[in-house]
C-alpha cells in the first residue's frame, strides 16, 4: 500500500473479484487512505458491497465512501425502463434458486443484480437471434444473421446494432456509485472533480 501511496496517484482502477477489490479498499481505508476507488462491472459490484459493509460493521469502519464501479448495463433499479420492469417480475417470479443437488445452506441469493440483469439481457438478444433464424437454424447463417440485426429495442433505452465490422452490440457504460449501501446511478461527478 505504501508503494501505491507513493506514487500520489488522484485514483486507483482495481480489476478483480469481489472479494480481492474488496480487501483492497478496506486496506486502503485502513491506512488513512482514502482514495477514490473505481471497479470494473466485472467485480461483482453487490456482493463487494455486502462485504464491504460486513467488514465495516466488524471493524467500525466506513468502507463504503469514493467508490465507482462501471456497468456495462443500466441500473436495475430504473423503473422506467422496460427490460428492468420486465427483468424484475421474471426475477420475482422464479427468484433465484440453485437446483438439486447444488444447493447449499450458505447460499445467498440476490434478489437483483448487474449480473444477473446483463444474462436476462443476453438472453433476450440470444432468443432475438434465434428467431431471426428461422425455423431451421444453420450454423452457417448465424454470422450475417447477428450481423443485420439494427436498432434491436432491448429495452433499456439504446439500441443495440451489429454489423460486419460491429461484433459489439453496444459501446455504452453506466457508471454507479455506493449509496446507503447499494451501488446507484452516478449522476453527479462533481464530488471526483478537479
């Protein structure tokens, strides 16, 4: 940590599990160093916050503050946006349960989650393709078929496009910040602002 400290960085980028970056900011904060702390979506951005107030509670600590994690979908808590509507009751509905003979005591399921919302969202534009298929698939075909797929309304507000030099359906990061202990939409950059 002193090495890092050393160098007077303005911010840390950490890219790894939820537990490792999570581990980090608590040493962090530990060392009097309260640096902002960006994650990648990649982080598992619910269970780094529920360990980070577990940690928190354990040692009288905040640990929660300067964080930003980037989301390569929208919040799951925007209502108004179709695919979180629709998202949320499939979520209700099935809820999150681990089958026979995996299923362990200490699993927690989340209600909700990044995760879990960018899978319903891939299946969504899976099933798209799929039909765009037609009746007969042909592995042969699946390439131009993702490929003329334009403009497809996923739901969350930004069309998704693929073509034959766009293999990425969309460019577009949401970033999110800890707020009472869940990561919400950051709207307001001013608090990191130089």
């Amino acid at each position: 940590m002193d090495i890092l400290k050393a160098t007077g960085p303005e911010a840390i980028i950490s890219i790894g599990s939820y537990a490792a970056c999570a581990a980090f900011i608590r040493d962090a904060r530990d060392s009097g160093w309260n640096v902002p702390v960006a994650n990648v979506s990649f982080v598992g951005s619910e269970l780094m916050a529920d360990l980070l107030v577990e940690l928190g509670s354990v040692n009288g600590r905040d640990y929660t503050s300067n964080l930003v994690n980037s989301q390569v979908v929208p919040s799951y808590e925007d209502l108004s946006l179709p695919a979180v509507k629709e998202y949320r009751q499939r979520m209700d509905e099935y809820g999150a349960k681990v089958p026979p003979p995996w299923d362990a005591s200490d699993y927690r399921p989340l209600q909700y989650g990044f995760v879990s919302f960018e899978g319903f969202l891939n299946a969504k534009l899976l099933v798209k393709i799929l039909s765009n298929l037609g009746p007969v698939p042909a592995k042969s075909d699946i390439t131009g078929t993702v490929e003329d797929l334009r403009r497809f309304d996923l739901g969350i507000g930004e069309p998704i496009s693929f073509g034959p030099e766009q293999h990425q359906g969309s460019d577009r990061v949401y970033y999110t910040t800890l707020d009472n202990k869940r990561f919400v939409p950051l709207v307001n950059w001013d608090q990191w602002a130089k």
